[in-house]
C-alpha cells in the first residue's frame, strides 16, 4: 500500500476571525432574513456570548427571561442582558421552535429540541447548519470571546456567560486586556491581613 496522509486540523486555538468579520457576521444574522431562524439564533448566541454549541444546545425556555420589556438570557449569574434587535429575534425564535409535532416533544422546553422526544438537537446538526450559512463556529467565538474580555474584566465575563474563571484569565490574557490587575471580590477569602488597603 502507498503511505497516506491524513490531514490534521488543529482544534486547540483556532485562530479568531477578525473584530470586523464578526461584526459583519452579527448584522447579517441579526437583519437577513434570507438564513433560517433557527441558524440565525444559534449563531448570534456563539458571536455575541461566545457559547459552544455544546451548551447553546442545552438552554431551555427557562433561561430566558421577559421581565418589564427587558430580555435576559441565563448563561452564567447573574443573567446576561439581550439587547435588540436580537431579544426580538430570540422571542420568536421561542415562540416558533421546530421538531415540536411529534408526541413525544410536544411538551420539549429546550431551545432547540431535537427530532429524538426529549433531546435537544445535536451540536453537530447545527454546526452543519452554520457552515452552510457561512458562520465559521469555533473561529467566531473565539474573537466573540476575547473581544469580551477586552470590554470588561475577566472574572466578571467568566461569571455572566458560564466559563472557568481560570479559561477567562487565560483568554484575557492572550488578548492583552487591559483589565489584568482587576482583582475579583472573592467571599470565600478573608481579608489579608498587613496588606494594602
């Protein structure tokens, strides 16, 4: 047989699509309606909070929230705002979810049921779905993510959209946050005692 070589991509640290492709991706999800619905939340949710798909398939309808006109989405705690014209989108992607006609999903609370009753739809399913609109996966939240960490600090990033706090750090520091000497409240510590104030 003639030697093979099977070729390798490397899933370690994708490298991050540019601030401004991310941005024009976002407005693209947010204002075509040329890609379906269900794609379109799915990849806001990756480029806006920088979520995996893996846990962008295990959101329920109990992880968002209408409260006065306001809209929130439970990634972490406390829950991240969702600003328009997303929350819209959000809305009546809830209102409209697919794979709910059989008996045993009618009742299915997860944001992206699955054709299998009671399962969400696979991370796979909707990566496919996302190639086909042109939605690079990891690459987007990879700059999703660390354009975050550049915004705010690390710790309270890693808190409101779910991630390690540690992952967060290492993220932020990657991108050179200017927030690097931000030192969290920890309530678990005492105060140091003969430190600076």
């Amino acid at each position: 047989m003639p030697p093979v070589t099977v070729p390798h991509q490397d899933t370690a640290n994708p490298v991050p699509v540019s601030q401004r492709q991310r941005l024009d991706l976002l407005r693209r999800m947010l204002t075509g309606e040329e890609t379906e619905l269900l794609t379109r939340v799915a990849a806001v949710l990756m480029l806006l909070y920088a979520q995996p798909l893996t846990r962008i398939m295990r959101l329920t309808l109990d992880d968002i929230a209408c409260d006065d006109g306001e809209v929130t989405i439970r990634l972490g705690d406390p829950p991240a705002p969702v600003p328009e014209p997303f929350a819209s989108l959000l809305l009546r992607h809830a209102g409209q979810r697919l794979n709910l006609t059989t008996a045993t999903n009618a009742g299915a609370r997860w944001l992206f049921p699955g054709r299998r009753g009671g399962q969400p739809m696979t991370p796979e399913s909707v990566e496919r779905r996302l190639r086909a609109a042109g939605i690079p996966a990891r690459s987007g939240r990879t700059a999703a993510l660390r354009h975050l960490v550049l915004q705010a600090p690390a710790p309270v990033i890693a808190a409101m959209l779910g991630y390690g706090h540690q992952q967060a750090a290492r993220i932020a520091a990657e991108a050179g946050s200017p927030w690097s000497r931000y030192a969290p409240e920890d309530r678990d510590q005492p105060p140091s005692a003969g430190g600076d104030p």
